[in-house]
C-alpha cells in the first residue's frame, strides 16, 4: 500500500484535486483520512477501481466461416 496525497494523485492522474474529493467524498473511490483534515488515496487500489469499474466498448466480433 503506498498512500498518496490528493494533489500528488490528482498530478498523476491528471484530475484536478476537487475531482477526487468529489469522488471520495461520493463513495466512488475508497480514501484513507489522516489527521482531522488530511486524506490519503492508495493509488494502486484507485487503478484497480477504475479498471473493474470502465465500461468494455461493444466491439463486432466475426464468426468462425
């Protein structure tokens, strides 16, 4: 597990970090509060979230002839 701060993971992730409040703040992805203030993202569990969570694109697959 290595814990990352939301501006560090917005950078990496290309989100502004009010993105990844939202997103933790709505249940979406999972967060880790350190301290009163502070919130800690598992960059590798975000990942895995997204991963199972992208829709798979309806691609026409040809019969075998």
């Amino acid at each position: 597990m290595h814990l990352i701060r939301l501006e560090e993971a917005g950078r990496l992730l290309q989100l502004n970090p009010a993105t990844l409040r939202r997103r933790v703040k709505s249940g979406d992805w999972p967060a880790y509060r350190v301290g009163k203030r502070g919130w800690r993202l598992d960059l590798d569990e975000i990942l895995q979230h997204t991963r199972a969570n992208r829709e798979r694109p309806d691609v026409p697959t040809r019969s075998a002839e």
